[in-house]
C-alpha cells in the first residue's frame, strides 16, 4: 500500500571510500526530496572529505553513532561487503531505511538474517545497488523484451570486465568482497533475473584463472572468470567477469530470442563518436571505469531511493530477488572452486 508522500527524507551515509564518495556528491547535489546530512566513516580523512567537500557537519566515527542520531531517517550503505548483512540489521534494528551497495551478503544464512530483520519492519525500505536496472541501455532491452520483440528468450550473455588495475587495488579489495563472482556477476546475475522476471536456475558450472594477478591466490580469487547458468524454461545463461580488460569498462549484455536479438556494450563504451585516424591506427578512447559508464545511473538509482521512501514503497520483491542473486553467486563460486556443477532443488 502507498503512503502519503513524506517530507525530505534525511540520509545519513556510512563508508565514504571508492563508491561511498560518488554516492555521497550524488546524495548531496543530485536528488529531489532527500538530503545528505550525516556521515560515518572510522577514517578520518574521509570525515574531512565529508565536511569540506560536501558541508557535512554531522560526522561521526562510527556506524552506531549514527544509528543513534534521531534525524537520520534513512541510511546508506557504501562500506565493505562482508560487513553488509550486519549493518543492514543494525539499520533495521534502529528502525531506518536502508540502501546498501551490492551484493545483499556473502552467504544465504545472513540473507536469511536480513530478510528476518526486515520482516520485524514491515514499513521500512530496503534497497540493494543494482544501478544497471536505472541504466539507459539495459531498461531499454528490457522494454524490447516484454514488448515480446525478441519472441521467447533462450540465451543471454553478460559480461562485467574491469580495466587493468595498476595500482593493487584488487588484490587489496579482494579478501572482503566475496570473489569475483561475488563482487562483479552478482550485477549480472541481478539483470538475468530481472531480464526472466525471476526465472529459477536449474545448474551452474564454472572456470576461473589468475591470468595477471597471482596474489590474489592469498584469498582463492580469481581475476579471468565464467560461469554458465541453465535456467528453467531452457534460457542458457553465460556471464563472464574480469580484472583484465585492455580497453577500459566493458559491462555489455546480449539476449538471443527466437525472433530478434538485442545487444548493448559489447566492446566497451566509446567515449565519444568520433575516432581519429593517425599512424595507421583507429583510436577510440573509451570508458575507463563503471563511475563514467553508469554515472547517470548512479543518480536515478539514488532518487529511485529516496522516491521509495517517500512512497511508501518498501522494495520487498527486490530484497528477494538480491537474495535469489547471492544464492546464484554462492553456487557460482562452489562450483569454481570445488570443479563441479551445482544443481538446485
Ligand atoms: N555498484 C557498483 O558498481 C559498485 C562499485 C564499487 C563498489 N561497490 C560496493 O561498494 C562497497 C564498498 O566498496 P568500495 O570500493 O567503496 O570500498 P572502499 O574500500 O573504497 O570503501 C569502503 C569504505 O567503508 C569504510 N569502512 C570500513 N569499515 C567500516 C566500518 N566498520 N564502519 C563504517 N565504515 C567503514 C571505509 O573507511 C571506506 O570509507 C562494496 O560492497 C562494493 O561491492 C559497488
């Protein structure tokens, strides 16, 4: 049920590293009907950030600090992700909204504790950063596809390859973010979902190598992955995820129905429509990271937030469906490191 529209909804954001930063500017400067008025993060030079960069002057140290303040309606999570399901719970607990950034949680039984948390607050938003669903290109495949342009879908493919990090930032990120899959095809996983309207997996069998960032045996990740999923209703699934790209971004998706097929971003996104030709060369410059590639959805992803807060809307079928993508990325990373195909009751 829609509740009357409420007022500004006050927003108070815990972790101001990588993401927590781009939320933060977007929360502050881009939305309608909320504001950024509290910060948490235990480093101090990200509370600075906070209070010079943005005004923020309410910044706290800790996560249960700002829980406690009574005018954050609503919290924002953007901190590592082994640390979600308990913040969430926290957040619930303390009786806020909740956004926090992918994925849900790293295993079904803390997915199981948030969904119970949220069950205790039947009023409340809670929210998880799938922003491809506020992207352009992706909404408009969707469109296509429910339109029944494409006929019956049978395939997707979708792959999620990050440009080669220079600087270790991997290999340190690593160790919390729940692999590759985890971390990188939970994205995809969310959009196969959303693309079949929920359709159940039946098996998935995955390979992975470490082609360029061997350290990252230290935690059993890989840098160079796929993964197949058969979903019910024969659509064959691929996704393939990576550290390695040498030409930027590439977050692409293509579905094969049996009328048409629909693809966007396979290659990576040019930065402009020009090319320039010189020494026998074609340059294109394109997208570096998925900051420049999705950072309009980045923003309505934030207002579709607030929105939902305002509204009433408490997001529940979307707080499922961010459980169904943990449980597929689960089984994407057993069957990677135990070499076997994972099937599903
Ligand atoms: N939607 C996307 O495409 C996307 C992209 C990048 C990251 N992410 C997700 O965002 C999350 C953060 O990633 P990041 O790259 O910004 O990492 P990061 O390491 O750059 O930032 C983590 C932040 O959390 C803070 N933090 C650490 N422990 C804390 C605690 N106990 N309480 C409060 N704050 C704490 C750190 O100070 C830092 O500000 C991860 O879950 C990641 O999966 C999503």
């Amino acid at each position: 049920m829609r509740h009357e529209m409420s007022n500004t909804v006050k927003v108070g954001i815990v972790g101001l590293g990588r993401i927590g930063k781009n939320h933060a500017r977007n929360l502050a400067r881009r939305v309608r009907g909320g504001e950024l008025i509290a910060g948490a993060s235990p480093v101090a030079a990200e509370r600075e950030w906070a209070r010079t960069e943005l005004g923020i002057t309410k910044l706290y140290e800790t996560m249960g600090d700002l829980l406690a303040d009574k005018e954050v309606d609503a919290v924002w999570l953007a901190t590592p992700t082994s640390f979600h399901a308990d913040q969430i719970v926290a957040a619930l607990e303390a009786g806020k909204h909740v956004f926090c950034e992918k994925p849900l949680a790293l295993t079904l039984e803390e997915c199981k504790r948030v969904l119970n948390a949220a069950e205790k607050q039947p009023n409340v938003t809670v929210m998880v950063g799938f922003m491809r669903r506020y992207d352009p290109a992706y909404v408009e495949a969707k469109r296509r596809l429910d339109n029944g342009d494409l006929g019956k879908l049978f395939r997707l493919h979708c792959a999620s390859l990050d440009a080669i990090d220079t600087n270790g930032f991997f290999v340190q990120f690593a160790p919390t973010s729940g692999g590759l899959f985890l971390d990188c095809s939970i994205h995809d996983i969310d959009v196969a979902l959303w693309m079949t309207n929920g359709a159940k997996p039946v098996s998935v069998s995955a390979t992975g190598i470490r082609a360029m960032y061997p350290d990252l045996a230290a935690c059993h990740d890989v840098d160079t992955a796929t993964a197949t999923v058969l979903f019910e209703n024969d659509i064959l699934a691929t996704f393939h995820a990576s550290r390695t790209s040498h030409h930027g971004d590439e977050t692409s998706l293509q579905l094969v129905g049996t009328q048409s097929s629909v693809s966007l971003g396979v290659g990576g996104t040019p930065t402009s429509e020009v090319n320039v030709q010189k020494g026998n060369a074609n340059h294109c410059a394109m997208v570096v990271d998925f900051f420049a590639r999705f950072e309009q959805a980045f923003v309505v992803e934030a207002q579709a937030f607030i929105d939902a807060v305002r509204n009433g809307d408490t997001m529940r079928d979307r707080l499922l469906e961010a459980r169904d993508a943990t449980r597929i990325g689960v089984a994407m990373r057993e069957a990677l490191e135990q070499k076997k195909i994972v099937t599903f009751e």
